[in-house]
C-alpha cells in the first residue's frame, strides 16, 4: 500500500498567518512550523484512492464554518485528493456547500448538472476552456463522481456549488446568461443590452466588447 504526505491547510492555519505585526518572513515561519506540525500520511488503496482516516481532522473541521483544501495545480493526484476529502468532509461535518475558483456561469452549469446528470452540460461548458488546466480527462471525471456522491445523499443533504471567483471565460459566460434570458421582450430601458446578448453567437469573437457594453449599461442604470 502506497502513502502519501499531505499538508492540511484548514481554516486555524489563517490567523497564525495573520497575526497583527507578523513580517513576512516571521509568516513563513509559522505556517511552515504549522504545516509541519499537521502533516499526516493519507494511505492509499490498489486502485489509487485517497481516503482519510477517521478521526484524524474531526476536531478542527467541526469547529470551522468554512474550510479551504490547498493544491498544486496541473496534479492528477489532486482529483482524488478532492474526493477525499469531499467524502470526509461529508461526513465528518455535513459541509453543504461546494466553493469553486470559478466564477457564477460555471457554477451554474455544475449545480444544474448535478440536478440532472446531463453530460451535455458538462460537455458545452469544457469545450470553452479547452487549452487551460481544467481540460482534462481528470476534472471531467471528478464532476461525474461528484455527480455519483451526491445522488446518493437525501435530497436534503445534497451539495450545492458556489463559484467566488470572476468571470475567467467570457464567451462562456454570455453562452450561459443567454439561456437564461426569458423569451418575453424586454423592457425598453434594457432591451439593448438583452438583445446583445440573444444575438452573441458561438463564433463572436467579440464577447470582450459585449461584456463592457453590458457593465457600462449596468453602471448608468445603478443608485
């Protein structure tokens, strides 16, 4: 059976970090002695999955209402950290909610994926970042176990996703916005910028354009 070190960087670790006065060099310190103090072998199981032991993070993630997992990117190993750790902290603290790096149209198009299992969903929304590190066979795979793992909880208890992130793909963003566009006509005071967006194709190459005409329309329109 193969070990593998990781270093838990959990909710506790911030205020070491931010301690008032601390330099920088003084931070560095602290989380690397922190790091060193909190690391712990998660073994692994033949076919490759991670599963952390129990008991061994309870007492810290029980008392945090939000709990942050650190990566190196570009990582296989990083999906099966992820489900790892969703499984544990599952069930360990019956964490509801799923933050992404992700801004609000992928969140979206996830949440509605995970109501429906519609891969068509999945399979739109990667073939706008195609090129960059979330195209992977890996990321693709993780959503579906992520799919598996909360169909199998009471509706209740299911994971929402929550992007917190900007918008990183423009295009994509406007592709979804149009979907959600009702089929009314629109009121006259926002029917310019509604009708840019129903006329945004996927070939447009001008959906930069698009986004500042539609947060210049937001910004003359505001309190």
């Amino acid at each position: 059976m193969k070990n593998t070190v990781i270093q838990s960087v959990l909710g506790s670790l911030l205020p070491a970090m931010l301690l008032g006065g601390a330099g920088r060099d003084d931070s560095t310190n602290r989380m690397q002695a922190y790091l060193k103090q909190n690391a712990a072998v998660v073994p692994s199981a033949p076919d490759g999955a991670f599963q952390i032991p129990a008991g061994i993070l309870d007492r810290d993630v029980r008392r945090c209402r939000v709990i942050f997992t650190g990566e190196t990117h570009g990582m296989e190993t990083n999906y099966r950290l992820r489900h790892a750790f969703l499984s544990y902290l599952k069930r360990a603290a019956g964490i509801k909610y799923l933050l992404l790096e992700a801004g609000p149209s992928q969140a979206g198009t996830l949440n509605r994926y995970l109501q429906t299992g519609d891969t068509t969903l999945l399979d739109e929304m990667y073939s706008y970042v195609q090129g960059t590190l979330e195209w992977t066979q890996e990321d693709y795979a993780f959503w579906q176990s992520v799919y598996a793992f909360n169909n199998g909880l009471p509706a209740q208890e299911r994971l929402t996703v929550v992007g917190i992130d900007i918008e990183h793909q423009p295009a994509y963003a406007l592709a979804r916005l149009k979907t959600l566009l009702p089929s009314e006509t629109p009121p006259g005071r926002i029917a310019p910028q509604i009708n840019l967006v129903r006329a945004f194709s996927r070939n447009d190459r001008t959906y930069f354009d698009i986004a500042a005409k539609l947060s210049s329309g937001l910004e003359a329109d505001g309190p």
